[in-house]
C-alpha cells in the first residue's frame, strides 16, 4: 500500500519547486512508460496497478527498476490525470548533455518564452516527427517537465534533447555557418524564401512573437502566408510544425540532389 508520506511526495512534484529540488519528474500513462522504459533516462521507481505489470512482464523483466504494486484506487491519489492509466514512473532529471554543433545536425529549435504547456509538448513531439534532435528553450519558457508538457509529448520527451539557454547565448555560439530564421510577421513567405543549412529555427512567445532583442542576430526572417482573410494568426505549436516540416522538406530535397551528385 502507498503510504501518506507517498502520496504527499508525489503530488507535490505536480509543482516545480519540489521537482527541481528532488530532481526528478513524473510520466504517466502507458504510452509514456513503455517509451520511458525504452529511453536512456533513470528511473527511480514505477507504480503499476497488477493488469499492468502482468501485460508487461517481458517488459520490466529485463530491466533493474523498483516496481511497486498498487491499486486503481491509490493511482487516482497519486495521478494528474482526469482518468488515470495504469502506470505512473518517477524519473530522473537526465544530465543536461555536452552539445557539440556537429550533433546538433542541420536543423535546431530555439523557443523564445513558450509559455502553454501544450503548445510546448506538442511543439517537442513534432519535432521528434521530423527528426529534429535539439530543441533549445529560453529560461522563461514553460518547465519541460510540467505533467502537462510531459503528457503533450506522447513520449517525445525521451527522445528529443530540450536544453534551457539565453538564447543570445547560443546565437552568439554557433559559428558563421549557421543560419538563423526567426518567424515573424511579415516575414518573407516560407515558401518562396531560400532556406540554407544549418538552420536554427527562432519561434516566439505566443502572443508577442520573437522579443526584439533578437532582430539583429537574425540571417533570415520568414512567415507563414494566410490564405483567409479572418483568421489573425496561427497557435504557436501549429506554426512551428509547418515550419519544421518546410525546413525538413528542403534538406531532404538538399539530401536527394546532393547524392545524385555524388554518383555522377
């Protein structure tokens, strides 16, 4: 049985304080441990309800992790979600790792003050679609580890490598060879503009877009043409897979021509 102690403990890690000074975080749900278990990430126990475990036997067998056993009922003590699902992991916070340019790839993302924890998990989950490994979030971004953000993911979270950074910071670390696109309005149209590798990829707060700092350090700036006269503007996380999508579409066609080349 989960003691009070439990269950106080895990409820609190739904608030940040209490998740950065334990340095851990919570992912909920099948879909997500079953990634999780599949990750390099730590971790440090799973509660499982008995339907659970036995579906996954073959699972946690070949893994050393402390399961504890529980009931429907204690999930629904300890569980964030309106409808719990079976299985809920307490997991380390991962080694913020050592970034080298070259595995960084030809494409990254910088996100300036994401602030919907949606828009952040769905935002880390398209990036992990189209391969997109680095994802680099201003301080003020929402907490990638927020239950909401983690849940958005669908498992991306163990898959794609999200870094907090000044983003002047890092702009002002990439070599010259780097391109920098920041999204505005106004910008020029994505689909007609030349887009070079690599490529980091400037996406803004939600409602006020890249802050102005930014401006001078941008190569390139692009937007995303409206084919209707009412709608004002997209939601963030929308912009940013139509972004990443052309991005991925160009370097593949980079990729193609590129191998073509090579066997003349």
């Amino acid at each position: 049985m989960l003691s009070i102690n439990q269950v106080k403990y895990l409820n609190s890690l739904r608030m940040g304080k209490f998740r950065d000074a334990n340095r851990v975080f919570i992912a909920e749900g099948i879909k997500l441990v079953e990634d999780l278990l599949n990750s390099h990430f730590r971790i440090q126990v799973i509660y499982g309800t008995p339907s659970w475990i036995d579906s996954h036997q073959r699972l946690i067998a070949s893994q050393e992790h402390v399961i504890q056993e529980i009931t429907p009922e204690e999930l629904k003590k300890i569980s964030s979600l309106v409808t719990p699902n079976e299985v809920l992991a307490v997991v380390s916070y991962p080694e913020v790792p050592d970034i080298s340019q070259e595995a960084m790839g030809n494409i990254i993302l910088m996100l300036d003050r994401i602030q919907d924890p949606g828009n952040l998990g769905t935002i880390i989950r398209t990036a992990d679609w189209f391969g997109i490994r680095y994802i680099f979030c201003s301080p003020d971004t929402v907490d990638v580890y927020n239950p909401k953000v983690v849940q958005a993911t669908m498992g991306s979270i163990f898959r794609v490598n999200v870094t907090y950074k000044y983003i002047k910071l890092l702009l002002g670390d990439l070599d010259k060879t780097w391109k920098i696109y920041g999204t505005l309005a106004g910008g020029e149209n994505i689909y007609n503009a030349e887009l070079e590798f690599p490529a980091a990829i400037l996406i803004g707060n939600e409602s006020q877009g890249i802050a102005e700092e930014y401006f001078p350090l941008l190569t390139h700036r692009i937007g995303i043409p409206s084919f209707s006269a009412g709608a004002e503007s997209l939601n963030a996380s929308v912009a940013a897979g139509i972004v990443m999508s052309e991005f991925s579409r160009r370097l593949s066609v980079v990729g193609r021509q590129s191998s073509v080349s090579s066997q003349k």
